[in-house]
C-alpha cells in the first residue's frame, strides 16, 4: 500500500511538476479543492488586516500576474535551473506570488498605517511593486531572448477585444446589466486573452496545450477555437449568478472570487502570449 501510494502521489502530483507535463484529472481537482480552500484563508486573512477587497485593491493586485507569468516564461526558457525551477511551476509558482503578495501587502499595510508612507495610499504602493517586479522580469528575459513574432501580441489582443466588444454591446442594446459591470468585464477579458492565444498558439504555431479541458477539445474538434464557446458558456451563467445570488454583504467575497477567475485566466494568457512572442 505505501508503494503504491508513492506511485500515486508521483504519477499525479511530482511528475507533471518535474517533468513540466501540465494537468492530469486528477491533480486539476486537487488544485481546484485547494484553490477553494485559498480563497477562504486569503478572505480571513483579508479581513483581520483590514483590508477592503474593492476594485482599487483588484487592481493592485493585477501587476502580480503578469510577475507569475514572466516568472514562468523565464522558466520555459530554461533560465532556472532544478530545484529552483521546479517551484517556477504550476501551480507551485501560484503558491509562491500568494507568499509574496501577503508579504509585501503586509509590509505596505504596516508602512501606511505607521505613517511612514504618507503620501500614497498602501494599495497603491503595493501595485506599484508589482509593476516594477514585472518590468524587471521582462527586462531580463528580453536581454536573453529575442522577439520572434510580435504580431501574436496583437492578434492576441485585437481578437479578444472585438468578441468583447460584440459582448458588451448586446449587453447595453438589451440592457444585460452584468455583462457591462467593470469587474464582470474584466473577468470575460482575461479569458478571451487565454482562449485566443491557445487557439494562435495551438492551431497556427504548433504549440500543445497542458490542461485536460484543453485537450479534450483540440482531440475532437481538431482545434483550440472551441475554447471561446467553452470559455463563455461557462462564465456568463457564473457571472449571472454572482451577480444575482450575492448581496452587498457578499460583495467582497464576490469580488474575491472575480479575482481567482481573473487570475485562472490571465496568468496563462500572459504566459502564452509572452511565450510566443520570443518564440519559446
């Protein structure tokens, strides 16, 4: 019985870590359990420091995940070496950016409340490292790798905002509230990012993808293009629920859970975009 549960415990969990294999059904439920159990403790956590989880705060803790995701760019180009780039890996590297963001979040509480930043608001100090940790990630990986398709950068992005645009205007013609909410938009972009550069990555690039939902898709279909039906008709019915199953008592547990989505989606979007780019 040990053996095999080291067998277990290695085939699902240590292998596609080491071995940088991506998600097998097994570990994507584990990860998913534990990102529940994440968001619970970040809530408490939240809550004893006193922090309010509104847009401002959403908003400083965005530049974070562009730093994930050139982290983990840099570990696809073999920057880092094991066993540093072993925790470079998901879902380690989101463990890691969760230590350092309560730590530097804590730091800049403490700061701001002991006077010692008094002209900016420790929301803001915070993003701001978070911004300068990213541009120093890509700095680095500019001065090792070259730009090798520019272009995925903007068909990334024009792809993704013309179906949000046709979104938000079928929300504002008939009058669909939460399709126009900032938040809930965010949320619908960040996983048009991911869904557009799975399909230029997979189906014009030759890249593969490493989730099972993602593979179960381009084995049937042929193509990563039915990530958009995928994507959206599964977060429009989410974001129509949150939008009307919590109260304003609820809401920053609805905004906390709007930034897990917008994390699920926007790390790997930047990850692949960037990937593509240098032609890693």
């Amino acid at each position: 019985m040990p053996e095999a549960i080291r067998q277990f415990i290695s085939t699902y969990y240590i292998h596609p870590i080491t071995h940088d294999t991506g998600y097998n059904p097994v570990n994507t439920i584990t990860w998913a359990l534990l990102l529940v159990l994440c968001l619970f403790l970040t809530l408490k956590l939240l809550k004893k420091l006193d922090i309010e989880i509104d847009e401002r705060f959403i908003a400083a803790v965005s530049p974070y995940i562009f730093v994930g995701a050139s982290l983990r760019v840099m570990e696809d180009a073999e920057l880092f070496s094991p066993p540093l780039s072993y925790v470079l890996i998901t879902p380690l590297i989101y463990f890691l950016l969760f230590f350092c963001c309560v730590a530097m979040l804590t730091i800049s509480v403490k700061l701001f409340r002991t006077n010692k930043i008094r002209e900016y608001d420790y929301k803001l100090a915070f993003g701001l490292v978070g911004v300068l940790w990213f541009f120093a990630n890509l700095m680095i990986l500019l001065s090792e790798e070259e730009i090798i398709s520019l272009w995925v950068l903007f068909a990334v992005i024009g792809i993704s905002a013309i179906i949000l645009l046709v979104i938000y205007i079928i929300g504002v013609k008939f009058n669909v509230n939460f399709l126009t909410e900032k938040l809930n938009v965010s949320v619908l972009a960040a996983h048009l990012l991911d869904a557009s550069s799975s399909y230029i990555g997979i189906d014009l690039l030759g890249y593969s993808g490493k989730h099972v939902i993602e593979g179960i898709i381009v084995k049937y279909t042929g193509s990563a293009a039915g990530m958009y039906p995928l994507k959206l008709g599964m977060l429009i019915p989410v974001l129509y629920l949150l939008d009307t199953q919590f109260n304003e008592k609820d809401r920053e547990l609805k905004n906390l859970v709007l930034l897990a989505i917008i994390v699920i989606g926007l790390a790997p979007a930047v990850r692949n975009t960037l990937r593509m780019v240098l032609g890693v």
